[in-house]
C-alpha cells in the first residue's frame, strides 16, 4: 500500500513539474498516474456523470470518528509528497469554464483537478471541457463545500488556487484537533462544524442526518463547546442579548419607533412589568439594561423550536424564519446561536427517547403557539467544534475557509508545543 502510495505521489508531483511542458510529455506522466496500483480502476470509480461507486465525496462516516483520523493521517502523507513535488498549477482566473468550453486554460484544470485526484482517466489531455472535467469539478466543489455547478466562478477558483502547502498546513493542524476530540462521545450526539457551518446527527458511529447551519459572524463568533441537550422549547419566547439591544435594536428604534411592535417584542422591566417603549429615552443606551423579549409566533427570531444545553457562552441552537439564508454558500449571519435547517427532523431524533413526543404531537403543538418546554429523557451530548479540513475516506479530503482564523493560532500552538 505504501509502495503504491509513494509511486502515486512521485508520478503527481512530476505531472505538477511538466504542467506547461507539452500536451505529449504531459500525458505520459498522466498515464502512468492512472496505472498506478493505489489508484485502483478508474472506470470502476467514475462514470461521466461525476458520480463514484467507491470513494463517495458524501459519506455517513462521522467527522470526529478514529477512522477520520487514519484517512487523515494518510492525507497528510500524501500532500507532503505533493508539496514535495512542486505542488499543482495555479489555472489562470480571467474566464469562465464550464461544460462545451474549448480552451487552453482547460488542460491546466485537467492537470490541477489530476494531482488532487478529481479526474478520471477518460479525461486525457484535451482543451475540451468535457462530462469527465464537468464531473471532476463537481467533485471537486463537493470537496471544498462549494456548489456543485461545474463552473469555475471566483470561490472555485479560490479553492483550486489554494496552494498544496496551505492544505498541507490545513490537515496537520485539523489532525491535532481530531485527535483531541478521540474518546467516548456518546451513542447518539450532535455535532456542529462551524467553518463547513454543518451539523451531523451521529448515532452509533454514523451520520444519520446533516442539516446545513447558519453559524456566527466574524464579530459574533459561535464558540467551541461541549455539553448536553437537555430541552427543547416549542415556540420559545426570544430575549435579545443585551449586545443585540445595543447593536441592532436600540439603533432600529431611532430609525423606526414602530420596530418593536411591528415584530412582536415587548420591553419588560426588572419586576418583569411590561414598559411603554415610548416612555424610553432610544438617544441613549439606557435600554440596554431592560430585558426585551419576543413573543412566539412565525415571526419569533427561534421561529418554531430552540435547542438548548447548559454552557457559559449563552448560545443555543434553533430554527429561524429566514429560511432562504440556508441557501446561500457563506452562512455566517448570527449573533454566535446556531441557526438549524429542517430543524423539526432534528428535534424529532431528539425527541424519539421522551414519552410521548413523537413527529405527529410535535407539530400539532407548533401550531398552537404556545409555548411549551420538553426536558429530553435522554440529554444528547453537543459538540460545537473548528474542522476546516478531514478526510472521509482514501483520496476523500475536505476542506473548507478558515473563517475565524483560527488556524495560524492553532499551528502556533503546535510549534510552540514542539
């Protein structure tokens, strides 16, 4: 295996040190990249399509899983070698590439796409963007958490040029991570990976669900935590932090005196007495010491559900009404709470060891609005966690922004350690 593994990685590196040497000499290093044992057959891991009968860039393997480690681990040999190698091509990002493109800055994509494994064999060396580059780059954007559309837009290009040793730099630091979270995590947990702003639902060492998150802004981070989600609160109420008061409400109200009401926030005082927002003076931060809180409803800023678990920071996780938020690619929005797509299937899961709480009893008293707490039988531990690069399976390695820059921190720590 390792014998495989090191001619893989000679015959890699030698494809990125003819990169602009000559389509002849070119291929002859390609060929025998594609005939190298490690690899396996290639027409039995791709068809034109972009799918993969082994090696799936989607996987029910848990992030946070001893067998993670071990692809890792085995990643990490491989992009040294990479690196080693001279790295990959830098593709020029002046045009857009996409399926029935013919263009020279296309055999540059085939070789990239090559050296990080993307590309099937059926490829060659052609300046045609073909279904086996269409199918590469879609697995290549699946890789990077990107939108599989098969376009090279400005965030692909960002993640083909990101060079070998960044990514390098990536797996190491992300191994030490992993490998701090290596233990009994629980039968069933919850996991949160902010930078890939994704949740796993894990039960039995695999993924049962993901839901796509929305996690905090670079100035409201989400914080690494672990605890137990002990409750679930059917149409909470909403008590705005006091640096949301200060942020966004109290300027809101200068702007709008109608803000409050229109959104179904009430001011309440310390006796808990509701306060006529008119009374308060909004050109100062006298608000800020009273308690604001929202009432349930579709318009709450929990929408249906909140998900909570004992921790320092404050933060929970819930649903929101802003549903078209999921859909976008950079989902760092909130305050530092985690918002949950198709929350209710999360919940349910929660739920399924509390008598009495099944899907049906769930959403008949959503519709209630009222608000109703269920304390779980079985509290489910959490794990808010910093992943921005694994790898689920041999040649699967994900990477994702370092969105908090927490990385160099990280490798600092690493270096000082050593």
């Amino acid at each position: 295996m390792q014998t495989n593994r090191r001619k893989f990685l000679t015959t890699a590196g030698a494809l990125a040190a003819t990169a602009f040497s000559g389509s002849a000499l070119a291929q002859n290093v390609l060929n025998d990249i594609i005939n190298a044992p490690r690899r396996g057959s290639w027409n039995d891991q791709f068809d034109a399509r972009g799918g993969s009968s082994r090696g799936e860039v989607i996987s029910h393997l848990p992030i946070m899983s001893p067998q993670t480690i071990a692809y890792v681990e085995a990643a990490i040999r491989d992009y040294q070698q990479i690196v080693a190698s001279g790295g990959w091509p830098m593709v020029p990002e002046n045009k857009k590439l996409q399926l029935g493109v013919i263009d020279p800055d296309v055999e540059i994509l085939r070789r990239r796409l090559m050296i990080s494994g993307d590309l099937p064999q059926q490829a060659g060396m052609s300046p045609a963007f073909d279904s086996y580059v269409d199918s590469a780059l879609k697995r290549f954007q699946a890789r990077h958490g990107l939108p599989g559309d098969g376009v090279t837009g400005r965030f692909t290009y960002a993640a083909l040029n990101a060079s070998a040793q960044l990514r390098l730099g990536q797996l190491e630091t992300n191994l030490v991570r992993l490998r701090s979270m290596a233990g009994p995590l629980g039968d069933r947990y919850v996991m949160v990976n902010i930078p890939a702003a994704q949740i796993e639902a894990v039960e039995n060492g695999r993924v049962v669900m993901r839901n796509t998150a929305i996690v905090g802004k670079v100035d409201r981070q989400t914080p690494i935590l672990s605890s137990k989600i002990n409750e679930i609160i059917i149409n909470p109420y909403w008590n705005a932090p006091a640096s949301i008061v200060r942020k966004d409400i109290i300027p809101l109200m200068r702007k709008n005196p109608n803000y409050l009401a229109d959104n179904n926030i009430r001011v309440l005082g310390p006796d808990g007495n509701e306060i006529d927002p008119m009374t308060i003076d909004w050109s100062t931060d006298e608000a800020a010491n009273l308690r604001f809180r929202q009432d349930p409803g579709q318009i709450n800023a929990m929408a249906s559900v909140k998900i909570n678990f004992p921790n320092s920071h404050a933060v929970y996780m819930h649903d929101t009404p802003q549903q078209t938020l999921f859909h976008d690619m950079d989902r760092f929005y909130s305050s530092g709470c985690v918002r949950v797509q198709n929350v209710r299937d999360l919940v349910t899961w929660l739920l399924r060891n509390t008598q009495g709480w099944d899907r049906q009893r769930f959403e008949r008293t959503i519709k209630t609005e009222e608000n109703v707490p269920v304390n779980l039988a079985d509290p489910v531990p959490v794990y808010f966690t910093y992943f921005t690069a694994w790898s689920t399976g041999d040649g699967i390695v994900h990477f994702r922004d370092d969105i908090y820059g927490r990385d160099g921190a990280a490798e600092l720590q690493i270096s000082t350690a050593l």
